[in-house]
C-alpha cells in the first residue's frame, strides 16, 4: 500500500476576531501550517473582524508518520511593517482522519482568551483511511 496521501484545508471566513487596528479597518490574512510548510491566504482588504476568504484551498501531502502532527491555523492583520496576530488555533490532524470533507468552525485563541471563530473545510485522503458507508436499509 503506498504511504502517501493528501490533507486539503479550505479557509473560508472568520468572525468575531480580535481588532488590532489602532486607527481604520484591519486587513487579515489567514496562515495554515502543516509539517514544516506554511502557506497563507490573500490579504482581506478591510475584513475587519470578519473577513471573507471565500474559500481559498491548500493541499498538503501526508504520510502515516504525519497523522500525529498538529495544524497551525493562524489569523493576523496586515501591517506596514509586521502583521498581529488576531488568533490562532493548533488542531490535531487526526480528527479529521474519517474520509470526510468536515465543515467546522474553530475557536481562535490568543493570550489565553477567545478571539473568534474560524471557518474552514478539512478532509485528510489517504489510502489507510476508508470513509464511512451509510447503512442502506433492506428493501420492505
């Protein structure tokens, strides 16, 4: 069986999310790390505190060595010099390990407190992992 696979994270938007503007609307971007590789979505120009990714998708490849590893999903605001940091949230990856696209919102935290939701798809496609199958009841 070959040993490799694929982990699809899908950012869509966020709400509620620590305002770190001093003067006008902060633009975030959101960061998604996995293995050592970090990727981001665009800037959401004047997102605010809910910005509008619309779903912007990354692929990571996988191996059964990596189903103990943590996703870093991370929302800053854009600055001129730096970026702040919003939120963040470090998932395990085997929650997702079920062969389904799953549709979660995910709390951000930051400095020990919530700072609002993520949402996002997540799907890990593997050749070890088998979906579930619906049962189909026998004809009456």
């Amino acid at each position: 069986m070959a040993d490799s696979g694929k982990l699809t994270v899908v950012i869509i938007e966020a709400r509620g999310i620590k305002n770190t503007a001093t003067l006008g609307t902060q633009d975030p971007f959101c960061s998604v790390q996995f293995c050592g590789r970090t990727v981001r979505t665009p800037t959401c120009d004047n997102g605010g505190t809910t910005p509008k990714w619309g779903g912007v998708m990354f692929t990571f490849p996988i191996s059964t060595s990596q189903f103990e590893q943590d996703l870093w999903l991370n929302v800053k605001a854009e600055g001129v010099l730096s970026s702040t940091l919003c939120g963040f949230a470090k998932e395990p990856v085997r929650k997702w390990m079920n062969g389904e696209l799953n549709d979660v919102w995910i709390d951000l935290r930051s400095g020990g407190k919530l700072r609002g939701k993520l949402h996002v798809k997540v799907k890990v496609e593997h050749p070890s992992i088998r979906p579930a199958v619906a049962a189909v009841a026998p004809p009456a």
